[in-house]
C-alpha cells in the first residue's frame, strides 16, 4: 500500500463520506471508548488501519481526511477495536454485485471511494401535481426478469429503463421501485420462519447509531433463503449493485431517472426502516437521494416515521413523500400550500372494496366515501393490489393464500384476503368463471381508476399476471415473483380496459379534481358537484343492504373550462337492476362510453348511441360509464321529457 498518502483531522459537522479529486473526508458517528479509525484496502487486499485522533472529534462525530493520487482505487470500512463495520453512509458499496452469492460463500463488504461524474443534461424535477398523478409499483429484478419480458438486461434498472415505451403509452406519471438500496439479498432461515432483520451476529451498539448496519461477516450457508423485495436494514446510501448492469450501480440508477424524466415519468423510491434507525439518518437518506440522484418522492414503511423532519425540511418540499398513514397531530405541520407534497393510503380502501366488489353487505357508504375523498392537506392513494398479498388477478382467482413453496407451510403471509374465486379456486378453463373473472378485473380496476386521489397499480396488474395464490412471494425469485409478460385473449382485454380508464382519467379533469367534491352546488349551477342516484333520481339506496349506486360528476365544477359530466354506475349485486339517469341541461345526452360485462372493444362501439330513456339496466357485477355530449335538441322531445319528469316528482312528493 502506498505510503505517501497524506493524513488530517478535522472537526465535522455532519455525517457523511466526502469525495473530491484526490481528497476524500470521513466523518464517522462511533459512539464507544476503544479504539476507532478507518481501514484502507488497496487493490491487492492489504490493509492499512488509520486511527480516529481526539483532534479531529466534535461530540462523538469522528472527523478525518486523507489526500493523494489515485483514491479511487481503494476500499474502506471502518474498525472498533477488532470489530469491522462498512459505514452506514458509504455512497456505493462492494462485495454484493452477484445476486444470490451469498447463498454459497460468506460475503464481505466495503465502501467504495470512486468519484463518478455524471452528466444530467439538464434534468429538473417534473413536480406533477398529485391530482394529475398516476403511480406504477415496480419490482426492479421482478419486472424483467422473465424470459416473456423481451429485455437484453433482464432484472436490472437497464432492463426496466428498456420498458419506457411501453409504460409511457401505458400513460402511467410515476414509478415506484420497491427498495434498490444495497442490502443482502441471503438471508438466514431458522425454524423455517423468515425473520428479515435478525442476523447471525447482532451489531454493535456503535454501528446500530450509525444508522442500524451489520456487520460484514456473511451468513451461515446451510439454511440461507433469498429476500427480493429488500425490506430489510441495508446500505441506504447506495444503489443495489445486482440490479447494475454496468460497473457502476450509481451511474445505472441516474441513467434511470434521467430517462424516465426525459419521458415525462417520475420516479419514487420505496424506504423500509427497522426499529432500530435513526429518525436523524433516515432524514438524511431521503434528501441524499433526492440531491443526488434526483428522485421525485418516497414512499416510507417502518417504523418511527419522522413526520415532522420530512414536512419542515425544505430540501422536500417539492419531494412526494408517501406514508401508510400520517399522525393527526401532524396534519397542520405536514400541510404544504404550495405543493401538496404528502401522501397517505386511503384509509381501508384495498379492503373494504375488495368487500364490496364480491358484493358484501354494508358497504355502499363507504365505497361512495373512498370515491370522492381527497382531504385539503394531503393527497390519498387508491389500490386494489400491491407487491403484498395477492395480485389483482389473484384477487378474483383465490380465496385462500397459497405459501407452501416458501417453506413455512403455509403459515407465512396474511390469513385473511377478503377476496373471491368467482367459483374455482386458481386456474381454470370454465369459460362462465373466466368470463365472471374479467368482469371482476374490470370493476376492479374501474374502482381504482374513477375514484379520486391517486391511483396506484402494482406492475403487471394491467395485464392480469399472476402469483399462483401466494400472497407473501418474498422469497420467490422464480416464475411465481416474476411478472409474466403474457400475450392472452384474457391479458390483452384487460390490458386495453386499462389503458381506456387511463386516457379517460387524464382526458378529463372532473375525474382527478384537486380538492374534495362537497357533495353541494356552492358555484350556484343548479346542480352540486357530485351527486347520488338510485332507481330514483336523487335518492339513493344507501341501507345495509344497498349494493349499487349512481355517481354523478359534475363537469361544470372542474378547474378551468367546464368538462363534460359522468354518469357512473355501479352495481355490485348478482343480479341486474336499474338506475336512474338525472335531467341534463338542454341540448345534452347521455352517452355511453364503457360497460365492464361487454369486450372492451364491443363496449367501445356503444359510445355512439344516445341514452332515451330516463333510466338504465346495469348487468349484474358490473360497472357502466356515461358521459354527457352537446346535441341537437328537439323541442317536442324536450317539453314531454319535463313533463314527465314534473309528474314523477309530484308523485314522489304525494
């Protein structure tokens, strides 16, 4: 090792590793009595320990900076007495570049102390108003790993950035990629149990106030399992280098959000902290990635969620930062009124319309609840499915979880999915059940896509790929996790409903409003912004047993030039019934625009017939989409439809 590398303290006032040319400075949160400093390993493996002096110690922040030629070519970790540590905050870490390694040899790591230049070409945050947003959930690995998935670079950010057409014509606005921060993917099995955070040799308590890492000591390889969806501790500071297809897992992930943002796409990056780290870290993990690799939001899992430090730091204030659920006594911090930058899931949406899509009792309330919610402070997301539990073809496929293969018979995973098998439990060829299923998809998806807040798809959900019934694939790094891109009759119909919900969102701005619709005419139009109908006009069912409804959307209350109105009805009963259509203005009609019991395409071809009557037929467990269009207006036809109309109320008010 070289030995005219130049050595100086400093007194740090924040944590971090600091690379310039031929500089690099260490600032190290250790907090024990013994012996600390940094160990530089050259390219041969020898090492050199460089002590930690009082000189360079603010508190017990460690401050030291080493000058020379050719830095880049070493690696580093830190020592406390004769333990070692890879720091918490190294920018890009070595020895995990091979997926599933670790399954067969022990693994060290090491920081890496490589300057990589990068040229952003300009790149700026795109800054999507929530409203206007539409999230895609995506496993990096999973996504492309298939052989169906027709990319060069399977299961890596270049694979994923090979499907941009695709997901821009799609029409989605945002990614969010499960965790592709470094962390080891093998993790130890005991007792056929998967504990994702309890590790063969515990930390110390100076690593775990570093941020929680462990310890780079590998793991036994007799009972080793692989974690691919990375909710685990890991190197939070730096890109999973399995998921690079090039040598340098930093310049892959930028190379990744500049084209994606060169596609109008923005990207978020999912988070998980365990109850062991720092809220003060996990600040700081989010404003590095946003500074340095331009990301677009978070979204948080895990605990001691520092909700306050995120809303008052001003780094992200233009930062998208999603939560399972934000702290009421939070809500006037959490508040931005330039930029409503929070987001939370929307309260039990994924499983009481589960309920109310298999036609359980006492829900309509809710379900007209969740349609409109969208609170002044913070934006709701909208989901049917995630990367947890079933799929959303699962969801109208199985009632039961199905974990065997994961080694735990059965017993990991949710007991309770509140979903529907529409008859046979997983696969089959009864065309009256795969029928029953489309239908069931088609809702499904109507739900997310009408409803207003943000809606969110898990990855291949838009084409009906399936987990089998697992409702926990963690560890399944095979055909059961991966995304099956599928060219079926089945897959392509849902597929083409999926985009026709997508253009119809983004087309019209009543269905994706900025504020909450209050059920009231406060512009003083004669009608409220959304109303309610059921076999009658303005009088909805909404009993214990009600199971459908009519949503009117007022497009007159959308923000700038007035939209046209949507007429939405929803029946979620087996049976057919009917609706009430409410008076248009003059010289409008209803039209109908989609039917979830017909074909897409055949349920297209309908949108150029006017609807007559006062009234319509909603099959049973299905969903109809009406939207109003200017046209020539009949006298005679319009003074008998208000008489008529006039008689029916009076014989309502009798």
């Amino acid at each position: 090792m070289k030995s005219d590398l130049n050595i100086t303290y400093f007194k740090p006032d924040r944590q971090g590793v600091f690379l310039a040319e031929n500089s690099v400075k260490f600032a190290a949160y250790l907090l024990t009595n013994k012996e600390c400093g940094v160990v530089l390993y050259d390219k041969r493996g020898s090492a050199r320990h460089i002590p930690f002096k009082d000189e360079g110690k603010r508190g017990t922040l460690y401050g030291l900076q080493i000058d020379g030629e050719d830095l880049g070519s070493y690696t580093y970790n830190y020592y406390i007495d004769e333990k070692i540590i890879t720091d918490p905050y190294a920018q890009e870490v070595r020895g995990l570049e091979k997926w599933g390694a670790g399954k067969t040899k022990k693994r060290m790591t090491y920081g890496t102390l490589s300057l990589q230049p990068f040229d952003w070409q300009g790149d700026m945050p795109l800054m999507i108003p929530p409203e206007d947003s539409i999230i895609y959930g995506i496993n990096v690995r999973a996504f492309t790993m298939h052989k169906s998935s027709g990319v060069k670079n399977r299961g890596t950010f270049e694979g994923v950035v090979e499907k941009i057409p695709y997901l821009k014509e799609l029409g989605i606005t945002a990614v969010e990629l499960m965790p592709c921060y470094e962390y080891d993917e093998c993790i130890l099995q005991e007792d056929h149990c998967y504990k994702p955070f309890e590790k063969e040799v515990q930390p110390p308590a100076a690593a775990l106030a570093a941020g929680g890492m462990v310890l780079n000591s590998g793991l036994e390889t007799d009972m080793v399992r692989l974690n691919c969806w990375g909710f685990q501790n890991g190197f939070y500071f730096a890109p999973k280098a399995a998921y690079s297809a090039a040598k340098s897992p930093s310049v892959s992930f930028k190379e990744l959000v500049r084209e994606f943002h060169k596609n109008g796409i923005e990207v978020m990056m999912h988070f998980y902290f365990p109850p062991e780290i720092r809220q003060l870290y996990m600040l700081d993990v989010i404003k590095y990635w946003v500074m340095e690799y331009h990301i677009d939001g978070a979204r948080i899992s895990g605990f001691h969620i520092p909700f306050r430090l995120l809303a008052e730091e001003p780094i992200l204030k233009n930062t998208k930062i999603w939560c399972s659920y934000l702290p009421e006594e939070d809500i006037s911090v959490i508040a931005n009124p330039v930029f409503k930058n929070f987001i939370s899931d929307n309260n039990n949406f994924r499983y009481d319309i589960r309920r109310f899509l298999k036609g359980d009792e006492g829900l309509l309330n809710q379900a007209i609840y969740y349609q409109r919610r969208n609170p002044p402070e913070y934006s709701v997301v909208n989901y049917l499915a995630d990367y947890d539990g079933f799929s959303l073809y699962d969801c109208v496929s199985y009632e039961r979880k199905h974990n065997e293969e994961n080694g735990e018979n059965n017993r990991d995973g949710i007991d309770v999915n509140l979903t529907w098998n529409c008859g046979i439990e997983g696969d089959t060829r009864r065309k009256s059940v795969l029928d029953l299923r489309l239908k069931q998809m088609k809702n499904a998806l109507s739900f997310i896509f009408l409803s207003q807040g943000i809606p969110f798809l898990f990855g291949g959900d838009e084409f009906a790929s399936s987990r089998g019934g697992n409702n926990n694939c963690y560890c399944q790094d095979n055909e059961t996790g991966w995304v099956n891109w599928k060219n079926t009759l089945f897959s392509r119909e849902v597929l083409a409903y999926t985009r026709f919900l997508i253009k119809l969102r983004k087309s019209h701005a009543i269905l994706h409003m900025k504020e909450e619709m209050r059920v009231m005419d406060y512009k003083g139009l004669g009608y409220p912004d959304v109303s309610y109908h059921g076999a009658e006009a303005w009088r909805p069912d909404l009993s214990y047993i009600g199971r459908m409804i009519g949503i009117v959307l007022n497009g007159q209350y959308a923000p700038g030039k007035e939209d046209a109105s949507f007429y939405i009805a929803y029946n979620m009963h087996w049976e057919p019934h009917k609706l009430a259509l409410p008076t248009l203005s003059n010289g409008e009609k209803w039209m109908k625009l989609s039917d979830t019991s017909l074909s897409t395409e055949v349920s297209m071809d309908q949108s150029s017939s006017q609807i007559e009557d006062f009234s319509v037929t909603v099959s049973s467990r299905s969903i109809s989409v009406f939207m109003t269009k200017k046209c020539a207006s009949t006298p005679a036809k319009n003074k008998k439809r208000k008489v008529t109309e006039k008689r029916k109320e009076r014989q309502s008010k009798a």
